[in-house]
C-alpha cells in the first residue's frame, strides 16, 4: 500500500462517523485523495461520499473493512466508529 494512501485510512479511521472533508486531506499534504479512495475501494474498503453545501466541499467517511476468507468462512468486519 503507498504512504498516501495508508494516510487517507488512518485519517478515515480516525475521524470515524465524522468523516474527513476534501479539504482536511489537502490540508494534510493529499492532493491526490480521490486516487488514493479508489485504491482503497479497489482492496474491498467501503468509503462513503456526500456532498457539503454548495462550495464543492465533499466528506469522505469509511463505512466498512474488506471481506476476509477465514478458513472459507467469508465475515466482514464493519466500522464501527
């Protein structure tokens, strides 16, 4: 996983339900925060996305884990921040 986008879930982790806006990532050195959300969708993470207000301003909030294959019992881990 590259740095940045192991920032981008650290950042959703710790923000929990609250989620992270487009701007807290730019204001943390993420220019490329969309690219590192569709790394994560791509690994299984369930990242959600709304809109704020009109000035273009969007709160990314991490809304589940990937499915794991645990002895071939698939579970999913939800967040639960």
């Amino acid at each position: 996983m590259k740095a940045q986008t192991r920032d981008v879930l650290t950042m959703l982790e710790l923000a929990g339900h609250m989620g992270v806006t487009n701007g807290q990532f730019a204001n943390a050195g993420i220019l490329s925060y969309t690219s590192r959300i569709a790394e994560l969708r791509k690994m299984g993470y369930s990242i959600t996305q709304t809109r704020q207000g009109n000035a273009g301003t969007r709160r990314y909030t991490l809304a589940g884990y990937p499915v794991t294959a645990i002895a071939g019992v698939q579970t999913t881990m939800e967040a639960t921040r």
